[in-house]
C-alpha cells in the first residue's frame, strides 16, 4: 500500500468508525488536499470542523482560509461558532475574533442573519450571561489587556441579534469598554462604518458617544483619542475621497458636531 493510501485509510478510520476527529483533524492537516480528493463532502466538512479545534500551531493558513469559507455549513457536530468563542481573545490564535470578523463581513446581511444571528438567538441566554461578565470586568479597577480588544471585537457583531435586550446588553458593555480603553473602542467603531448593516454602526457610535460625553475632566490623551475619531469619521463619511459615504444621520452628525467635554479642542 502506498503511502499516500495508508494516510487516508488511517484517517477515514476515525471518521467512519469512532467519531475521534480531534485525531483525525491532525491527520487531515497534513494531508487536507488527499482528504478533499477522496472523501465525500459531508466526511470532508467534518474533518475541516475537527481542524478548528487542534491547538493553533497546527492550523495553518489553507486551513484558515478553507474554514473562513466553509463557516455557513460548519454545523455540525458542533457549531464552529461554539468553537470561535472559546477562541475569540487568544491574540495568536488564527481563529480569534479577527477571524470572526473577516467571516461576517464577507456575508450579506441576510445570510448573516441566517446563520449568525440565529445561532445568538439560539444562545442568547449564554450570550447575555457572557455580555454581563465582561460589563462587569470592565467597570471594575482591573487595567485593560490585548484581549479586550477582541472581546470587544466579538461584542460588536453581537449587536446584530434579533434579541433587543441582547442588543442593549452589547451597547452597555461597550460602553464600558470604551471607558476603559476609549482608544480601542474608538478605533473599533470606526473600523464598523464599512460593515454592510447600519444598525452595528449606531449602536457602535452610540458607545463612543456616550464615552465622550462622559469625559468632563480634561485629559490630553483622551483629546487626542477623540479628536482622531472624530476626524476619522469625517474623512470616511463626509470628503470627496470617504472610504463608507453615507446620508445616515447617527455616524455623520457624530462627526460634524463634534462634541467638546474637553474645552480643548480645536
């Protein structure tokens, strides 16, 4: 037996036999071009599914970009978005919230919605339960880390749920995010103005509003983070040259009123 038939048989064993596809996986990651030759799809997904869940030096970036693609069908046996939870906030991890962030800014909002915004709707008392712990880590003394950014990130796309107290439990926990780290959520709400759905950006812009006003105190750093903010929201919604042009009232009077709690800004 060759070897390139060994590889497949001892890999379609725990598929077809055992359901170990941790195991599996391992294999199919380095063989995933013979296993997607040979195998049917549903076997295939399976195997891709099981990919998400090794270690992150073991995922490489074919995996990533096959996994990115595959997402509206990765169900099974576990959603691949219980799997992105739990890997979120890991900085190094290739399947962090950038990776969510890439995925559903790819779909159009209506199979967003579909696949996305169902799964949150299916666990949205989790989702809730989860929103409150981080509100709560937020507001509490502990100083900001690099993973709050993505935490922060994942918020944000929670804010497309059906579930209306869902909604206002991501705004309030931004919120305290950006009171926390009123840099980052700056930056996050302006990276949201070019998401497809205008809701996400109300709801982002109006946390870094209520940041701002909240700032009374002057504060040269956080001058300075607001006035980037707010001349980013001009250059992206109000020049000839905008990056997301938009008649939307929310994002654009965010920028063309230009709030002062400072007294200091130009």
């Amino acid at each position: 037996m060759s070897s390139r038939s060994s590889a497949i048989r001892v890999g379609l064993g725990p598929i077809a036999c055992s359901g170990h596809w941790r195991r599996t996986a391992f294999l199919s990651a380095g063989h995933i071009r013979q296993l997607r030759e040979v195998v049917e799809d549903a076997l295939a997904l399976r195997a891709l599914r099981a990919a998400a869940d090794l270690e992150a030096e073991n995922i490489d970036a074919r995996t990533v970009d096959k996994l990115a693609e595959a997402v509206p069908e990765l169900t099974s046996p576990r959603d691949i978005f219980n799997r992105l939870r739990e890997t979120r906030d890991s900085p190094k991890h290739p399947l962090n919230a950038h990776f969510l962030d890439r995925v559903l800014r790819g779909m159009s909002v209506a199979d967003r919605d579909l696949r996305w915004s169902e799964w949150l709707r299916v666990h949205s008392r989790d989702a809730r339960a989860d929103l409150g712990r981080l509100e709560r880590r937020w507001r509490s003394e502990r100083p900001a880390e690099a993973h709050d950014a993505l935490r922060a990130r994942w918020v944000i796309w929670t804010l497309t749920s059906t579930v209306r107290n869902l909604r206002d439990y991501a705004t309030r926990a931004l919120y305290w995010y950006g009171r926390k780290e009123p840099t980052g959520l700056f930056s996050l709400a302006l990276d949201a103005l070019t998401i497809n759905d205008p809701y996400i950006v109300e709801r982002v812009t109006a946390a870094a509003y209520g940041v701002a006003m909240a700032h009374q105190a002057y504060d040269a750093d956080f001058e300075q983070a607001l006035k980037t903010y707010l001349t980013g929201i001009r250059d992206a919604l109000t020049t000839d040259s905008a990056s997301a042009p938009t008649s939307h009232e929310v994002p654009r009077c965010g920028g063309a009123t230009r709030p002062r709690p400072q007294g200091h800004l130009s």
